[in-house]
C-alpha cells in the first residue's frame, strides 16, 4: 500500500490554506539514512479531524499515487497516523496549484498552455494504460513544479496531485463541470473515460487563466448545465475548442484516447495562432 511515516520524523512549518476536507502544510521529515540525518522538505496534507469517514478515501488516494511513479505523477512519501490525525507526506511541489498560479495574473503564453496540457495528457495517457483512473482531474490538482522561461527556451513542468477525497464523498454536484455527467449517476463507478471529460473541463481552464467554468453558477443551475447537454464557451481557437468539445462529448464512448488527444495537442501550431491572439479573451 504505502510507506508509514513516524509522526515524530515530521516538522510543521506555515499552513498554506486548504483543499476539501483537508488542510495542507509545508513541512520536513526527516530520515536516518546510514547512521546520517536527512531532512526534506514535503507537502503535509492532513485530514480534518471531523471528516474522520473519509480516511479511507483518503489513503486510498494516498495508495493510488504511491503504487505507481511517472515524471507528471506526484510523490507521495506515505502517510503518518497519529490519534485523529491522519496525514499524508507529499513531495513539495515549488509553485503549488496551477489554477492559483494561473490567477494571481501571471501572463504565460499560448505556447506554455499547450506545454501544461501535453504533459497532463502524458500523465493521463500513463494512467490509461496502466487501467487507473484518477477521478479528480482539474488545475486545482496540477502542481507547478518549474515556472519555466520563453526567453531561454525552458518550459514549465507539471505535476499531477492525488485524486483527494472520492467524488463518492463531496457533494458530486460542487464538482460540475470537471466531473463526467454519468458520474452523476453512479458516484462509484469512475471510468477511463470520466478523466477525459475532466481532461476537456481542465484544459478549458488552463485558457482561461485558471478561472473556473460556470463560476458562480448553483447548483440548479450546474445540473441544469448536464441535463440540456450544454456546453462550456468555446475558446475563440477552433481547433482547441474542438478538442475540448471531443473530451466534453455527453457520450462517454465518443472521447478520443488518450493518443489522439496527444496527436491534437501536437497538431496544434502555436505559431500562427500565438501571432494572431497573443492573449485569449476571457470567456465566461
Ligand atoms: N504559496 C504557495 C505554495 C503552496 C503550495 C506549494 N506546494 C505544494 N506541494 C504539493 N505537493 C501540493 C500542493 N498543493 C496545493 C494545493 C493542493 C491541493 O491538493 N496541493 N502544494 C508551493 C507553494
């Protein structure tokens, strides 16, 4: 399953806010490797107290990311109990949550964008073929890892956080439009397939600087969203808009594989599009 952490090998160090159902830290842990100490730096998620039912939802996301290791996927360390306290160690990702970074106003580039979403579309397609679902694709749970610079030629570097709490356990109407509209229908059978639908809301975002789609809609209405078949504002860029569109089908079996949305994403040139519309209107 995963590592188990003694609670007394971790430091706390300053809170940096929260997810759902969990606060998130920076912190060290430390290791006596060959008579030596070593500290680390790590991302400590813990889970609220009160939410103790969801522990298993939470370790189970825990287990996910440590049974497998991929460049895009995150490190997760393990995970320490300590009375009610459950936390799980997490490698420290530079930058934290890309739809944070994407907000406070940071101008990236077209091509940067198409850089995020290559390599997420990796990580999915890494996943696919192992058969793992992860069930909570969305900018929220991409981690920047490197910010990346144009002028030297550096791109950015992404990081693919754990699923966190099961869609089963958070209110699945909260999480329109990232979720898949049959998951609406059964919470607990997450498909292949749902990952792309959230792949499309994702890189939606990842366009319109980290601004969530249907921001401010309610609940009535997000429902309202799936139950007319509507579909997110197309970005003024036809051949992303219908690559998102191909991601967001209603009709789960019509969404490319994972290597044809990697072939789209390669076929789109930034070249003549980054000239034409340096900065993508934002289109709520
Ligand atoms: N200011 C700032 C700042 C905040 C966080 C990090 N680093 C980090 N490392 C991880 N492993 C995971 C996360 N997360 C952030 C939200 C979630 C939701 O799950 N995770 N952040 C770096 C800088």
């Amino acid at each position: 399953q995963f590592h188990m952490i003694k609670y007394e090998d971790l430091k706390w160090d300053e809170s940096l806010g929260q997810g759902s159902f969990t606060r998130i830290y920076r912190g060290h842990k430390t290791d006596i490797r060959d008579g030596e100490n070593y500290t680390t730096e790590v991302l400590l998620k813990e889970l609220d107290a009160g939410h103790k039912n969801c522990w298993e939802s939470f370790f189970e996301s825990a287990s996910l990311m440590s049974q497998i290791s991929h460049k895009h996927l995150l490190l997760v360390y393990g995970v320490s109990v300590h009375g009610v306290q459950n936390i799980m160690v997490q490698e420290f990702v530079k930058y934290g949550a890309l739809d944070l970074y994407l907000k406070r106003g940071r101008s990236v580039s077209v091509s940067w964008k198409l850089d995020v979403a290559k390599q997420l579309a990796s990580a999915l397609n890494f996943l696919e073929e192992k058969h793992i679902v992860h069930g909570n694709i969305c900018a929220k749970n991409l981690l920047l890892a490197r910010e990346g610079d144009q002028s030297q030629g550096i791109s950015p570097f992404i990081k693919l956080s754990d699923p966190g709490i099961s869609v089963a356990m958070l209110v699945v109407l909260d999480r329109i439009p990232w979720v898949a509209p049959e998951v609406l229908d059964a919470p607990d059978d997450l498909t292949l397939e749902c990952d792309k639908w959230s792949f499309g809301a994702t890189v939606w975002e990842i366009f319109n600087n980290g601004n969530s789609p249907l921001q401010g809609w309610d609940l009535d209405e997000k429902r309202q969203f799936y139950e007319s078949f509507q579909k997110l504002p197309p970005s003024q860029w036809a051949e992303l808009a219908d690559l998102i569109t191909q991601c967001m089908d209603y009709q789960a079996a019509l969404r490319p594989s994972c290597r044809s949305i990697i072939r789209q994403l390669n076929s789109l040139i930034t070249s003549d599009y980054e000239i034409l519309h340096s900065t993508e209107p934002v289109t709520q």
